[in-house]
C-alpha cells in the first residue's frame, strides 16, 4: 500500500522465454517460445486497477532448458544493478515450468 502523496510503487517484470512464452508455430502445433514480458502482461489485465506501475524487459526467448548458467548469471548482475539504482521496488522473473530442471 502506497502513502499518501507518494508515488505508486514500480515492479519490473522480466522474461526468460520458456514455456509460459510459447505458442504454436507449425501446423503440427509444435510449440516455441515466442511471446515477450509484454505479451504477458497484457493476458492479466487487472494488473491495471492494481495502483502499481509495472514495466516489462524480455531478456531472453528460449525454451528453459535452453538457459545457461552464464545468463542467468548476467540477468543476476543486471538485477543487482538496477536494484543499486532503486529505480524499481521489485522485480518479478517469468519462466517456464522445466528451467531449474533444465539449467545447464
């Protein structure tokens, strides 16, 4: 809950592709991560109504297994920068189901 007279909180909401992030691409409905942070953000609309500003990043669409320990290590970095800046209240990173299963 803000204060009063104070600004809204700000979330960033990153993507890291994954299963959340695919749809079909074939006409066998073989499926691909293809949508971005934004792409989910718009399927909750009464995030809206939430008073809180939310802005989104896609850092990666790939399947989860596809992610490396390296990027994750990079969106670490990139986090605990942006967090240094205090430019954001919160972070929230979207992933599909399989990533810790598949991190290689």
């Amino acid at each position: 809950m803000t204060k009063p007279n104070s600004p809204p909180p700000t979330v960033l909401v990153i993507s890291l592709g994954g299963t959340i992030t695919m749809t079909p691409t074939t006409a066998e409905g073989a499926a691909q991560p293809t949508l971005s942070a934004e792409d989910l953000l718009a399927a909750v609309p009464q995030l809206a109504d939430t008073g809180t500003v939310v802005k989104t990043q896609s850092f990666t669409t790939k399947p989860g297994a596809s992610l490396t320990f390296d990027e994750i290590e990079e969106l670490a970095g990139q986090l605990r920068a942006m967090d240094g800046q205090s430019t954001f209240d919160g972070f929230v990173v979207a992933q599909g189901t399989d990533t810790l299963e598949g991190v290689r």
